[in-house]
C-alpha cells in the first residue's frame, strides 16, 4: 500500500464506503481506486478487500480518516472509487432482455429512500432476482449511499427506470410474466394463494400508500404477509425479504 497525501483536495467521481461493499465493488470490476484509513484495524472484512484488491491488480492508498470521511461519511476505515454505475435499462429492454424460465423481476413503486432502496435491492440480489425495476421521478436513484446500504447488491442486478410503472408491468406479462402485488389488504396471505411456476414479478409499494390504483389493476393477483404481532407492518426492503423467501422461492425448481 502508499501512503496518500494528507493535503491532496476531494477528487471527482462515486465513492463507496464501507467493507462489505469495498470488496463487492472490487469483484464486480466496478472500483477504479481504493482508500484504505491509516487507523483501520486489521479485520477479516479489511483482509478481504485487500485480498480482492490485489487480485484485481488495483492500488490501495493509505490516507487520514478525515479524508475518508470527506467522501463517505460511514465508511469504515475503507473507501472505493467507482468507475461508474452502469446505465440504467429502459421500459423497453422489457420485452428484450433474456430473462430466465424462472426469472423473478422485483418492481418498486413507491420506494423513495436510498437507504431503503439499498436495502431492498439486497434482499432482492440474495434471493436470486434477475432486474430491478423503479419509477425514474419521485423515486430514489442509485447513489453512493443506495450502493453502500445494497452491501454492493446495486452492481450486481441490472436495473431498469421507467416513466410509468403500470406499463412496465404490461411489458413483462408479454415477456410471459406472472404479476403479484404485495398489499397489505390482500384477501390472501402468502400462505393461502401459493405462486406460480414460471417467471414472477413480485411488484412492492410505497410504505406509506401501498400499490397505486393503476398499478394494483395490473397485478395478476395480491397476497399480504400475515401479520401476528402488534405490529401493523413491516418496511419495504423486509416486506421484500419475506415475500420472495416465503412466497416467490418455494416455487422455484432447485434444479
């Protein structure tokens, strides 16, 4: 590793920090330079970024903390410099994008928060999610931030921002989708209405005002999540979570 210059100005470009989306960064091919604090302790999280690192035949630069925090303000003693997110799919790479026989698209309507997009596009990625769809106005956009709450997730799946979601979901049932909405009033919980085989695009509402009306009229069908507890609901990113793993994943072909 070199040491950084302590004067040297805040440079352009997407930073992320933060261990665990430093070393997705890395592996995906995405960072393009990598500062690592000069009072970081030597963890298994800082080992592996260093290791991915080195594999990828990138430079790591020692700098002051305040650096760091200059450019990403939770950063965990590690930052990385983007080359780029990838351009974002259109409404149209809809109908042409090759989709697996079992593809599972997530669709969020209403999700307006970074962080809560981040999060959600992580349980997304981990539950095997080929796209992520989004609004492109009054939704939130791919940020550092949304990249750092995703743990890298955001590099990984591609994305597509649309104008208008309704649309969107007419797209994919040409592409031979099955449409289900996550509402809250449902008449079925995930329990009593099992989903089907095939390709599924499980579309998720704003937290505060659900599925628009539009968008609920294109939905093949809607189940809830049983709620037990005192506890009325549950936030977008875990609503999604335990959507796809009790609902969209067991209907799955392991195989």
């Amino acid at each position: 590793m070199k040491q950084g210059n302590r004067h040297a100005g805040k440079p352009g470009g997407s930073f992320v920090g933060g261990r665990r989306a430093a070393a997705e960064a890395i592996g995906a091919g995405d960072a393009i330079e990598i500062w690592v604090s000069e009072s970081s302790r030597q963890t298994q999280g800082l080992t592996t970024v260093l290791e991915r690192a080195q594999v990828a035949g990138l430079e790591v630069t020692v700098k002051p903390r305040r650096d760091l925090n200059a450019v990403a303000a939770e950063n965990q003693g590690v930052v990385v410099r983007l080359k780029g997110l990838s351009a974002p799919l259109s409404e149209r790479d809809l109908t042409s994008f090759d989709f697996g026989q079992q593809a599972v698209v997530v669709v969020m309507e209403g999700i307006t928060d970074p962080q809560n997009l981040g999060a959600a596009a992580r349980s997304a990625e981990a539950a095997g999610a080929e796209m992520l769809v989004s609004r492109t106005v009054r939704a939130a956009d791919v940020t550092a931030a949304a990249v750092r709450a995703s743990a890298g997730a955001l590099l990984h799946v591609p994305h597509a921002r649309v104008a208008n979601i309704p649309r969107a979901l007419d797209r994919l049932k040409e592409a031979g989708f099955f449409v289900v909405g996550l509402a809250g009033e449902a008449p079925a919980s995930i329990y009593e209405e099992p989903c089907p085989p095939g390709r599924v695009a499980m579309v998720l509402g704003s937290e505060g005002e659900g599925l628009a009306r539009l968008t609920r009229e294109r939905c093949d069908t809607l189940v809830r999540l049983p709620m037990l507890g005192k506890v009325g609901s549950l936030n977008a990113s875990a609503s999604l979570a335990a959507a796809l793993y009790g609902y969209v994943l067991p209907s799955r072909d392991p195989g």
